[in-house]
C-alpha cells in the first residue's frame, strides 16, 4: 500500500480489535498499523524516540494513566497518541495489556526511525 492509502487507515480501531486476541486483527495492528501510525506521527514531526518513551510510560503506569497524560506525545501529535490511547485502554485492561501496548508503540517507533534513517540517506 502506498503512504496515503496507510494514513487513511483507522488507527483506533486497529487497536480496539488487533490488542484483546491473536489472530488476523493483531497482525495488522502490528503490520499494516505500525507502519499507518508512523507515517501520521512521522507527518506531524515526532522523533522515535518520543514513541519509545512513551512506550516505557505505558510500560510503567500502564495505557490508562498515559491517556491520561496532558501531552503523551509532543506538539500537534498529542492528540492523536491520546486518541490511540483511550482506544486501546478500553480493551487492555491488565498488564499483558499494557506490555502489548508498549510492544506496539515500539514497532512504530522502529518503523518510524526506518522512515527516518531513509529520508536522511535519500537527501
């Protein structure tokens, strides 16, 4: 798929359904909504490691206390981290949870310094 077919991707539902099972939804999450989320956050000026951090935050006080957070990520993004967030708190509702949350924020942040590291090598 093309960037702006990925971006169009509903992130948010992903989430809802691709966290609580294994199976076909959460191998999208982890394919096709890594690479959809990096390419938002990527447009919106995040670094990777905003995503990293943030992953360790859900890591440590879990998915419900960082969608609670005033600016779980920098500028612009914040919004949409916290609308990642609450979705995935409505269905991670235990620390396996959170640890699948964190994984999932780690593949985009890996994803994203992918897209990243490219850019630079390209210009």
């Amino acid at each position: 798929m093309s960037d702006a077919r990925l971006a169009e991707l509903d992130v948010e539902v992903l989430l809802r359904f691709g966290l609580p099972a294994a199976g076909p939804h959460r191998s999208t999450l982890f394919g096709d909504g890594a690479v959809a989320a990096a390419i938002t956050v990527d447009r919106l000026g995040v670094m990777p490691r905003a995503l990293v951090f943030l992953g360790e935050v859900v890591r440590s006080g879990g998915t419900r206390f960082a969608a609670g957070l005033p600016e779980p990520l920098p500028g612009p993004a914040a919004a949409v981290a916290r609308g990642w967030l609450e979705a995935a708190a409505m269905v991670a509702g235990d620390a396996t949870g959170d640890l699948l949350v964190a994984r999932w924020l780690d593949a985009v942040a890996a994803v994203l310094a992918l897209r990243v590291t490219h850019r630079e090598a390209s210009a």
